[in-house]
C-alpha cells in the first residue's frame, strides 16, 4: 500500500505539465488531483488523437492514489497510459508515467531498470532521476539513490521533488536535522494552492519531529496539515504516534479508526490493533489482529503487500516465529532496504538466530538511520548474545531519543541495571 516510510517523495511531478492545461471549473472541494483530472479530460475531449492528454491523466490518477491511498487509480492511470502507447506508441511521457505507477505499485526493481532506459534515453529529465533514486531507495541501494538525487539538485538547484528525496536520504544517514531542513525548503517553495503536497510536507517534517522525541512539535504540524488537507490518512497516521507518545491511547484508537475507515489496508489495520492493546480493548485487539492476518495474508505475495508488519505480528503478538521468518526470507529476497534488513534480523533473532540477526542489524544502522525501534532490536540482539556493552550502548541511543520505540528500550535498560544502581 501507499507508505509514509516507503515512502515516495513524489511532491509535484506534474507542475509543470499542468500549469500548460487550461483551466477549467472545478468544485471549491475538488482536490487538487480531482482538478488535474479533470483539466487532462477536457484536454482529451480536445485532441484524442494526442498523446499528451492521457500522459497527464495517468499521471493525475496516479497522484489522486496518493491522496486517497485507494490503489485502484493506478489500474486506471494504467488504462490510460495505453491509450497513450495506442496512439503514439513509443512516446516519452507514457513510458515515464508507467515508471511512476510502477513505483505507486512497489515494483521497485523493475521501476529501476525502466527508469535507466528513460534515463539514458532522456539524460537531462529531473523526475527521471527521481523515480531512478526513489526505486534504488527502496531496494537498498542507496549510493546509486544518493547520485541520481545529487544529479536532480545539479540539474535544477532547489527543486522541489530534489529536495523532499534528498531530505529522505538525510534521515536515512541520520543526519534528521538536515533533513527537516531540505522539507522545510520544499514546504516554502510549494505553491499555496497545492494543499496535498504541502500537507504531505508538513507531515513528513512532523515525522522528523517525532523521531526525536520532539513531539508538541510533531503535534503543531500535524494540526497545520489536517487544517490545509482535512482528514488526511498520512497525517491521521502520524497524529496517533504522537497521541501514544502523549499516552493518549484512546485518542490514539480514534485516529487510527478515521484513518482505517479511509484507507482500509492491511498496514493500516495493524496499527489500529496496536494501539487498541495498548488501549486494553482485548476483544477489539484480537479480532483486530486476526482481520489483518488475513487480509495480510492474501496480499504477501504481491509486490504491494504489509509484510513488514507481518512479520512483527508474527515476531511480537502471535508467538509463530517460524512464519515470521518465512515471511521476512521471502521480503528480504525482494529488497534489501534498512527497514526490510531491521525485519529480517527481528525474525531471526526470534528464531534464536542471533548471529546472523546482528550481521543485518548492523547492516541497516550502518547506513547511519537513527531509529528508536531499530536501535532497540540492536540492543536486545546484542544482549541474546551476550555482548552486554553494545547492548546498553544501542539501548541507550534508542532511549535518548524520546522517540517511538524509546520506552520499550527504557524498559530493557532498566531490567539490566541492579537493584540500587543508576
């Protein structure tokens, strides 16, 4: 499904290509993809025969999916791309949507190699680039993710989807601050008219925010988001991690269950089943965990699926190991992403497979990511071996954070020191 981590820092690919449209009425509601739309209809109604019209229809279907995470626009942006082909087959744009959509659809790896096409075809095209470094961010490989970006930025210094990837890399190699500071950059060079994007800005500003323990913060900006893009599935999503840092649980539930009600994925169901237990609503927990094993399950081997949480709900709440290493071998097959490598060596590590769970722990926090959660996995992974000081040493990073996952590891720390210590 359409995730905030994975996530696409897709933010106004199609300024340029709309602003050619001609403006036509919309509905003070409409959303800014139900507009863009609407324009590549009109446009199409004008010169069916033309390729562009589609280009752009494709394109506005593929953001209105982001803005309503309802995958079914990408099965209609599909659609039209091969109107496209059908009337000029071979054209650019159709075949740099289709590299969008397919990132839309998580087929990372063949997104890469289509974007290498275009790429070579196209040498100087700045979303190219970026669609090359979202796929290679996604599958792990983040040197080749960090040049394409570095290219964007050289091609058309302050751009805005330049920015918003560059500042996921910096999260990545832990370097938060500067990453707040390149969506900040994006948030004020955003047109005030684009009320998704910049919503979706302020909420992954809002993300750094909390990953630091920096939650009133977290909090402000969020409220701004909601307030420009009213119930918001990413930002209702990030609003209850803060009402769980607040210890607002209930609260928390009521986020979730907006957000759940909009965008009913498998993703989404477990943190809602999540912050039930935490809640102490047993009987809504459990029927909540058991709906998304089966919704999960149906979907795990499709590129687009919530193995991630899979896996943890096999590792953490359901007591299957075996299953949580099925799952996390065949994920890890796919990609190998600082997330997918923090699942896989908690899968191992339930399996009391803990040397080879700290090779790809280390793996993943040697890309620099400062994450409480997975910096608790090292702590505890560490601690199954009996390395007593790199344990304490990850478990006291995690808990400095004041982050999600932060407690856990606060805990654990607490366990470890005796009685009358500090």
């Amino acid at each position: 499904m359409i995730k905030i981590q994975a996530t696409f820092l897709l933010t106004l690919a199609l300024a340029g290509s709309l602003r050619s449209q001609t403006p036509v009425a919309t509905s003070a509601q409409s959303s800014p993809a139900e507009q863009a739309i609407s324009q590549a209809r009109q446009s199409i109604e004008k010169a069916p025969s033309q390729p562009d019209g589609y280009n752009t229809l494709a394109l506005a279907l593929a953001r209105r999916a982001r803005e309503t995470s309802n995958v079914t626009y990408y099965s209609q942006a599909d659609e039209a791309i091969k109107k496209s082909l059908a009337v000029s087959p071979d054209n650019f744009g159709a075949k740099k949507a289709r590299v969008w959509i397919l990132l839309g659809k998580h087929e990372f790896a063949v997104a890469r190699d289509a974007a290498r096409d275009l790429n070579k075809r196209v040498p100087d095209d700045v979303m190219v680039y970026g669609f090359v470094a979202d796929a290679n961010a996604e599958l792990g490989n983040y040197d080749e993710a960090e040049k394409a970006v570095n290219w964007m930025l050289k091609l058309r210094a302050g751009n805005i989807p330049g920015l918003t990837r560059a500042a996921y890399l910096r999260e990545l190699f832990g370097m938060t601050d500067g990453a707040y500071d390149l969506m900040k950059m994006a948030f004020e060079a955003t047109p005030v008219m684009s009320t998704e994007d910049r919503a979706w800005i302020l909420t992954q500003m809002a993300h750094l925010r909390l990953s630091q323990g920096r939650t009133m913060d977290a909090d402000k900006l969020l409220d701004q988001a909601l307030n420009l893009f009213p119930n918001y599935h990413y930002a209702l999503g990030n609003l209850a991690k803060v009402r769980i840092a607040q210890k607002r649980y209930d609260d928390a539930v009521a986020l979730l269950e907006r957000r759940y009600d909009q965008a009913p994925h498998a993703e989404n169901l477990y943190d809602l089943a999540e912050a039930l237990e935490l809640s102490g609503q047993k009987d809504e927990t459990a029927k909540s965990f058991a709906e998304f094993e089966r919704k999960s399950l149906l979907e795990s081997g499709k590129a687009d699926n919530s193995n991630r949480e899979l896996i943890f709900y096999y590792a953490d709440h359901a007591a299957q190991p075996a299953k949580a290493l099925s799952i996390a071998e065949s994920e890890f097959a796919r990609r190998h992403d600082v997330f997918t490598l923090d699942a896989y060596a908690w899968a191992l590590h339930v399996n009391d497979r803990d040397a080879e769970a700290r090779k790809h722990m280390e793996e993943a926090l040697a890309v620099g990511i400062h994450d409480a959660r997975m910096l608790a996995h090292a702590g505890e992974i560490a601690l199954k071996l009996g390395d007593r000081a790199a344990a304490e040493r990850y478990l006291e990073q995690s808990a400095e954070l004041h982050a999600p996952g932060s407690e856990h590891a606060q805990h654990v720390l607490a366990a470890l020191t005796p009685m009358g210590e500090k």
